[in-house]
C-alpha cells in the first residue's frame, strides 16, 4: 500500500515537472530563437534549422559600433548606418524614460497610499477602487487627450511627455498596490515610534518605508516594464529618431523589403537583458510584495 502510494506521488511529481518544463520550453523559445539568430551570419540567415553552423558576434559589435549591413534577394548586402548608429541613443532614452516613470510612479502611489492607509478624509474608501477602475481603462483612451495636454506645454517630441504619458498608465494600479500592502504594517509600530519621540516624517522613512520595501520593488518592476516595453505611446508622440526609445527605434531596421534580421535579433536580445537581470536580483522581493498585498491587504 505504502509502494503503491508513493508510485503515485512520484508519477504526479514528474508530470508536473514535465508540464512546467514543456510551458518553460514553449515561453522561452522566442528568446532562444532571437539570441540564435542574433549570433548567425548572414550568410545563413535564410537557411532552415534554429542552430547556426557558425557563430558570429559581428551583428552586435555593428549594433553598437552604429553600423549595419542589410541582405538582398541577389545576395549582395548594401550598408547602411541610418538605423544602428541611433542604437545607443534609443537605449539611453528608455533607460532614462524608464527611470523617472519608474520613481515618479513609486514615489507619488507610496505617499498617496500612506495617506490613505493613516488619515481620514471624505471618499477615502472609494480612492482606491476608483484609482484601480483608472488602470482597468484601455491606454489607447488616454492618447488623444494625453496629446492635446503634451502640445500646449511644449512638451511634443520630447521625453518628458512619455514620462507623463506613462505614469497616467501606472499610477493607478501602483496606489492601488502600495494601498493594499500599506494596510497590512501594523500601525502600532508607528505609535511606538511616535511615543519615542521620532517625527512623523522620521516614522515614515525609517519604520514605515522599510517595511513596506517587498511593496515598493513590485510597484517598481511593475513601472519599469510598463514604460520599458510601451511602443503605442512612444510612436504617437515621438517623431525624432534621436529621441526614440527602444520599441519604435528598432522597428527602423525595417527599410522596405530589406530587413537586417541580424541587427534585429540581436537589438531584441540586449533589450530583454536588462529585465531578465533586474528580474533575477528582485525575484523573492517581488513574490513578496505581490503575494503580501495580495493577501493581507
């Protein structure tokens, strides 16, 4: 009985590992194929087989050398430098879009959901819901306004209108988040901290903050891939090559029937690398921020 038991347990065990390691399979696939590619000469670029028969890095160091060669039905490769040369550039651009999207969004759905969470006002109990209805809207809704706001403030065709475009997308659903986990910090801790003399800015920034930091970096992940990934927004309201990010600028390497699927691939990959990096050194403080103002919120 007990063989028989355990035969069981052993049999669900692998199948579930075997179903996690076939949904592995299948989600990574795109990026295996991409970094792949990335590294194929181009002489076998329109071969069949996902594994190259040499290797090259000569797409990545023309990538960030601002150079790149595009294949031709004839089998002649034309240079051409318009796209990559700007590769840099785009990079800096959603790293700096991402950023201030990132602390604006943190910074301002923290302090509102401390507020929250600590006063009493009239509709405090309805803010978050509506602030959560906010995130729910479609963000192709809030282009065209967004839009007509940007142009006044002369804000059209520069950075600072994605930063605002996007915190009207992630603003909502991080205050709703920080709220969540905000009402789970017992605020007996704070009283404790008041009694001992600390200032209430004290409490919040050496008793408050710290607990809450699980909170912070989901709300700081879940900012980062919002504006890090976005490519409605950027292509509506940027028209300047030099001050695209990394989701439209690539979309350049597209010149009419030639397509550097070199450059391409290999443009995917360094993009996906920041996140699968940031990703790997946060992964327990986001399970635990998510699942904490999830279930104790």
């Amino acid at each position: 009985m007990a063989i028989r038991r355990t035969t069981r347990k052993r049999l669900r065990a692998g199948l579930v590992y075997a179903t996690l390691v076939a949904v592995t399979a299948l989600t990574c696939f795109p990026l295996a194929w991409a970094a792949l590619t990335s590294i194929r000469p181009n002489e076998e670029m329109l071969k069949t087989g996902l594994i190259p028969e040499h290797v090259t890095a000569a797409h990545y160091r023309a990538l960030l050398a601002g150079r790149s060669m595009y294949f031709e039905a004839g089998g002649a490769y034309r240079p051409s430098t318009a796209p990559a040369q700007h590769f840099l550039a785009w990079f800096a651009n959603s790293v700096v879009v991402s950023v201030a999207t990132t602390v604006l969004s943190v910074g301002v759905s923290t302090l509102a959901a401390y507020s929250l969470t600590r006063f009493r006002f009239p509709g405090q109990s309805l803010v978050p819901y509506v602030s959560l209805l906010g995130y729910m809207v479609p963000s192709i809704i809030y282009v065209f306004p967004l839009f007509l706001l940007i142009v006044p403030l002369g804000l059209a065709d520069r950075l600072p209108s994605l930063v605002l475009g996007y915190v009207s997308i992630t603003l909502p659903f991080c205050m709703w988040l920080m709220w969540a986990f905000l009402k789970s910090v017992p605020i007996e801790v704070e009283e404790a901290g008041l009694i001992d003399g600390a200032s209430r800015f004290q409490v919040f920034r050496l008793i408050v903050l710290p607990l809450a930091l699980p909170g912070i970096i989901a709300t700081s992940i879940f900012s980062f891939i919002v504006a890090w990934n976005d490519y409605l927004i950027a292509r509506i309201f940027i028209n300047t090559i030099t001050q695209l990010p990394l989701t439209v600028g690539v979309m350049h390497f597209f010149e009419g029937v030639h397509v550097d699927w070199g450059l391409m691939m290999a443009a995917a990959v360094l993009m996906t690398l920041p996140l699968a990096v940031l990703f790997m050194f946060v992964q327990r403080h986001l399970i635990v921020g998510f699942g904490a103002g999830a279930v104790k919120g």
